[in-house]
C-alpha cells in the first residue's frame, strides 16, 4: 500500500478552490492552495468530482440484475468483454490482476478525510465551522469504509466478525499499518464515525430552495446510518434514522408530472426501418453535473459510473415491473439501446443520468424503502406495506387501476416479499449485490439468494464462444462475496496486505 498512498499523497497534497458562493452552486476545480482557513478545508470538500464517483465492477456486473447473456454475446461479441464477463461470474482467479479504479479511489476518499481532521488544529475559523468540517470528515470516512467493507470482506455477521476486514486508516501517517484488521474491528470504526458525523448540524436544503447535495447534510448522515444498520439488520435501529431522515428531507420526484423523454432522440436504421431511441430528460445533460445534484430526491451525491454506459438488466430484473404502468420502466429503461451500443437485436438497457451514472447516494425513496422493510420485519407489516405504497404512487402511472397502483399482502411474509420487489425495481445495479449479502446472512431465511449465471466458459484473455455454456453459481455463503483486491495493491505492500482466502 506504500505506493499507493504516495500518490494519494501526491494527488491531496494541494487543495482546490471553489466558486466564492460555494454555498449556491457546485464548486469549479482551479488553482491550488495550502489549507491555513477552514475555508480552504471547505473547497476541498467542495471538489465533487473527488468523492462522488464509485467505479465500482462488482456492483455493476455481480448481482442478478446484470444480464450476461449468450443470445447477446452471439448477436454481437464485443458486447461482453473477458474482465465483464469474469466480474459478472465472481470470478476470483484473474479479476485479482484488474488494476482497477475502485479500490484506490475510495482509499484516496478515506485520506482526505483523515486529511482534514488532521488539519483541523492548525487552521483558523470558528468553532462551530470546524466542528461541522470534523463531522463531515467522518462521514465521509465512514461511507467508504461502508463501501469497501461490502465489496472486498465477507458479509456482516457474527460468525464473520473475526474474518479479515480493511486496514483501519485513521491518520495520514506512513507509520500507520497496512494490515488488515478484522471484519469486527473494521465495522467498529464505522459506527464510531458514525457517531461522530451525526453531530452535524447542516441543513441540506438551502435559502434559494436549491439542494447542498455534494456536501454532508443532518438529513444524508441520518440517511447513511439507516443503511449502515440496515446492513447489520438492526431493524429499529434502521427505521428510528430513515424516519429522522425523511423529517428532514421528503421531497420526492413524481414521474407523473416531474418526468419526461430527452430533447435528444438517437436515431438508428435497422433493417431499412428508422428506429428511434427515446432517453429520460436526465440524459439532456450529458456532462452538467449541476441538474444532477438537484434531483430532489437524493440526499447525498453519489452515484454508480459505468464507463461502458451499458447497464444490462437481466430478464429477472425487467420481468419484475409492470411494463405497462410502472413509469420507472417506461423512462428508465430505455427500449432499443442495444442498437445504441451495436448489436443487431432488440434490447432494452437502463438509464438514469446519461448512460454511465446511476444514483447510488441515500435517496427519499430508499428511506421509505427502509421503513417499509423494517415495520414489515418486525411485525408492523400492513404499515409496511402502506408506506411502500407511498413511494408508487410517484413511480406508477396515475391512470393505473388502484390495485396496480398500491401492493397488498396477506401475512407478513408476503409483505417482506413485496416489498423486496419494490426495492429491488427502485434501486437496481447500486444496492442489489450489497442486499444479497445481508439477506443471506439474516435471520430469515425465505429472503435467501443463490445467484446463478449460464454463459460460456470464460479464459484468461477469451470467452469461449464457440464452446457450450456453463452455469455459474454464487452460493449464499460463498467466500467468493468478498471481491478480490487487486494485486497491485497487495505487491505494493510486500505482502502486508492480504488478498482474500477461497
């Protein structure tokens, strides 16, 4: 990791400034500074592009809602490349050699922060300003640790506690160890920061009206903590902060009246015939992150980045909506995109924000998502279930007969699986690997998942085409959840850190 934190070193050892009203607009990347005022701390901060991103593979290639199909690979091969095909298929044998993005950026995430808190005792401002700036800094730490934790360990669980977890990186110092501490100890540090992130005390909407969302606010830190005890399945614990979210921020997008197709319509002839590929309005701007941060619903920006702009849904994934009424399938995914990304056959690809990026920050919508889940989990399944149903009504189509419209069950089982349906068609691609992992290792075993694929069999350097498929399995306790850290990383450490065991 030595090298790695030189060049994190090297790319934090400047800060950038930001647009003298960074309170009323995103901030604008420019010349560089040493930090001596919170204010500079503060354009730090306000670099967006450094802490939104997550290139994150095994998010959008690991969960059965990515469709690896051999229909799509025979009408076109360079739909699927080798490195796609082994993320989609847990592959653990050649991914560790994918000197990938991911894991460095969240790590240059982490220091950063540690960055500013470090900081904080030499800079000039109020006490009130660097008690807002720590707080920030934690979350901050915090929500990569959450990141990485769920990627490269084994689930959260008792029985796991003792696994390997992350280096716990609380200084900039080289002295600080390498080494992996474990699983436990690892998501110790993570409620710690926590807890020290709740402290702030940030409005995420502003006196204009517009949204702060690149910045930590008391309504995305109380967001973050529902998913964090979600993912420990501590339901009260879970609600209790999705509810002190949603008091603080509930505004939502309503896709009968807030949602509409793209100026720009792409146009392809297939077979003699002028097909037209009708986009969200979010794909009007392509590369304006402004209207981005806007988007109502979120509460902190972050979103999911395929640089392939080809977010494939399975055919679980699309069968799961109505595909007349629900007004997610109509905007978001998009009929036809395959012509888009050069195949000769009809398939549809999902879009949020242009073709790369998918919200993966706390939403309203995933807030009542939580609660619902949580109220259905613990008894309270018909309220559950009525606030699920607040979430349709702004994805379904308002004409919709009143029972498409809202979701019943009988019992409370069928409540928990209605309304993981709805998660599911909510979030796809950000949340599906990371839910699949907690399921499995709850105390409720009918929400159990055992992804499978079946695709041909997949080389070092080829997908054998040419060969008969296989199937792919991810059991529910698989060691293959803990992704593959690169090795890069590892050799760089002589050996300090360790890769996962299979």
């Amino acid at each position: 990791m030595k090298k790695y934190i030189l060049i994190i070193v090297m790319l934090s050892a400047v800060l950038f400034t930001a647009c003298d009203e960074f309170l009323n607009e995103p901030p604008s990347k420019t010349s560089s500074l040493v930090p001596s005022t919170v204010e500079h701390l503060e354009n730090l901060l306000n670099n967006y592009g450094t802490f939104s991103t997550e290139n994150n593979s095994d998010l959008i290639y690991g969960s059965d809602d990515y469709g690896l199909l051999t229909q799509l690979y025979d009408n076109t091969s360079g739909v699927y490349t080798v490195k796609m095909a082994n993320y989609a298929t847990w592959d653990v044998q050649y991914i560790p050699d994918d000197d990938r993005a991911y894991f460095p950026q969240e790590w240059r995430k982490i220091f950063q922060a540690n960055l500013i808190l470090e900081s904080l005792g030499s800079v000039s401002g109020t006490e009130s300003e660097k008690n807002n700036l720590r707080a920030e800094a934690h979350f901050i730490r915090a929500y990569s640790y959450y990141q990485m934790v769920n990627t490269y360990c084994l689930p959260y669980s008792e029985e796991n506690k003792d696994e390997l977890g992350l280096p716990v990186k609380a200084s900039t110092s080289f002295e600080e160890s390498g080494a992996r501490a474990t699983l436990g100890e690892t998501w110790e540090m993570i409620l710690s920061d926590l807890e020290k992130a709740l402290e702030l005390n940030r409005d995420l909407e502003l006196n204009d009206g517009k949204y702060r969302s690149w910045r930590a606010s008391t309504p995305a830190i109380n967001a973050f903590a529902a998913r964090v005890y979600l993912m420990m399945n501590d339901y009260a614990k879970a609600q209790s902060y999705a509810q002190v979210a949603l008091s603080g921020h509930n505004q939502m997008m309503d896709y009968n009246i807030d949602m509409r197709f793209s100026d720009i319509i792409e146009e392809e002839m297939i077979d003699g015939v002028l097909t037209r590929i009708w986009y969200p309005y979010t794909h009007d701007a392509q590369s304006d992150q402004t209207g981005r941060m806007q988007w109502k619903e979120l509460y902190y920006y972050r979103f999911l980045n395929h640089s392939s702009w080809n977010y494939i849904p399975s055919p679980e994934l699309l069968a799961l909506y109505d595909q007349t009424y629900d007004l997610r399938y109509k905007y978001h995914m998009v009929e036809d995109y395959s012509y888009d990304r050069g195949l000769s056959t009809s398939y549809p690809g999902y879009i949020f924000f242009f073709k790369d990026q998918i919200p993966s920050g706390p939403t309203v919508a995933e807030m009542l998502l939580v609660e619902a889940e949580c109220k259905a989990r613990t008894g309270n399944w018909q309220e559950g279930i009525n606030t699920v149903n607040e979430l349709r009504a702004k994805r379904m189509d308002n004409t919709a007969p009143a029972n498409i419209i809202n979701l019943s069950a009988a019992n409370q089982a069928e409540a928990i699986t209605e309304i993981l349906k709805e998660r599911r068609r909510e979030l796809p691609f950000t949340q599906r690997f990371f839910d699949v992992r907690r399921f499995n290792n709850n105390a409720n075993a009918s929400d159990d998942v055992v992804m499978t694929r079946t695709f041909y069999p997949i080389g070092s350097s080829v997908i054998e085409g040419s060969q008969a498929p296989i199937t792919y399995t991810l059991d529910k306790k698989s060691r293959k959840f803990a992704r593959p850290i690169p090795n890069t990383d590892i050799n760089t450490t002589e050996g300090v850190l360790k890769q996962n065991t299979y």
